[in-house]
C-alpha cells in the first residue's frame, strides 16, 4: 500500500509541473519552449532531485517488503514442517488406535473394550511435544496456514490425553453407558486425525492411512491384550 501510493505521488507531481509548464507557455510570450524550459530551469533541477530521492525510496522500501514477506513465509514454513515432524511422530500411535476402536465398535458388546481401549490410548499417545511447545510462544511467525489444523490438532490431542485417567477411573466402569464412552473416544481419535489428513497433505508427511492394517480386524489381539485388565 505504501509502495502504491508513493507511486501515485510521483505520477501526480509530473503531471502537475507538465500542467503548469504547458500553462505557461500559453499565458507568456516565449519565442521558443526552450526559453520556457530555462525559466522553469531551477524548479525542474529541484523536481527531477525529488523524484530520484522519491523513486529510490520506493524501490527500497518495495525490495524491504518483498524481503520480509518472503523471510516470514520461509519462516513460517520451516515452523510448519517442524510441527508436521512432529504430527507424523504422535500420528503412529494414533493409527493403531483408529484401527483398534473400528474393530472394537463393531463387537456385540462394545462396552466390555472401554477400558482396555483407554489404557491402549494411554500407552500410543505421547505426553510430550517439544516442538508445538516451543513454537507457541511464536504466535507471530507461525503464520495463519498453520494456525488452524495444527493449533486445533494439538488441542484436541491434548484434551483427549487429559481425559483418559477420568475415563478408565470413572465413565468405562459404568457398564450402562461405557459403549457411549467408548464410542466417544473413537470418535476424538477419528477427528484428531481429519486434522493429521489436512497436514499431511500439506507438508508431504505419511498420509493417514500408511501402516494402518487394510483389516482392521487384524487389531483385535492389540485390543484384548490391552483389555485384559478391565473389570
């Protein structure tokens, strides 16, 4: 914006001393218009000093914009790749869990699997991420591409970590709704990775379905083995 109105100020600056020089070769007898031109001789010195001042500082404030723009998008590219570093790293575990709560929910008692599915969760999901917590304080540089899948990624990983131990202590042993709690949990792991989807296709990271079982019935020994320890 700065760039286009410095350029606007310049255009309206020669148009105006063209003006006022072809005014005044009509309101004052000049033999030729060069005798106008020495007239005008020390303001035109004066105008064309300000454009070159002018025209250079447009350049270099429009070369300095482009610099920065490109710095912040480089900038906010390299956070993106690093937290998508990351994302793949969480989204290993992740994928087991998608694959062992799609099987678990179509059992004829999924309820009797909440437990075990919480504990299996406990034991995939990662409880540190170095990477998204030293970026937060960053907000400026991460750039608004990045800010919605991963900040809400992270959220929702987050809340879902947190959860578990109310979960597995208070809602799974609840026989009459541990089917709801199961399905719940499924259900966060599924939406958690819609956002690990948009990122990967994004920064190029394994896409959602790599290393997930094309049966998700070959998960089941995973989810027994994790249940074995429900009530």
């Amino acid at each position: 914006m700065l760039v286009v109105g410095a350029v606007a100020l310049l255009i309206f600056v020669v148009v105006a001393i063209a003006a006022l020089l072809a005014l005044d070769l009509q309101r004052t007898e000049h033999r030729h218009w060069l005798d106008a031109l020495k007239t005008w001789q020390q303001l035109i010195g004066s105008v064309l000093g300000f454009l070159g001042a002018a025209g250079v500082l447009v350049l270099s404030t429009a070369i300095s914009q482009e610099t920065d723009r490109v710095k912040a998008a480089n900038s906010a590219h390299a956070i993106g790749l690093g937290l998508a570093y990351e994302v793949q790293a969480i989204g290993v575990g992740l994928k087991a869990a998608q694959a062992v709560g799609q099987y678990d929910l179509t059992l004829a008692n999924p309820g009797e699997k909440c437990v075990g599915y919480a504990e299996t969760l406990q034991d995939v999901m990662v409880t540190n991420t170095p990477v998204y917590a030293a970026v937060l304080p960053r907000m400026v540089d991460f750039g608004d591409a990045n800010l919605h899948d991963f900040v809400t990624f992270y959220a929702l990983y987050t809340n879902l970590l947190r959860s578990l131990p109310s979960v597995i202590a208070k809602d799974c042993p609840d026989t009459e709704h541990a089917g709801d709690w199961l399905a719940f949990m499924v259900g966060q792991v599924e939406h958690i990775m819609d956002y690990y989807a948009s990122i990967a296709d994004t920064y190029g990271i394994a896409n959602a379905q790599t290393g997930v079982p094309q049966d998700a019935s070959s998960s089941a020994p995973v989810s027994s083995s994790a249940s074995s320890s429900s009530p």
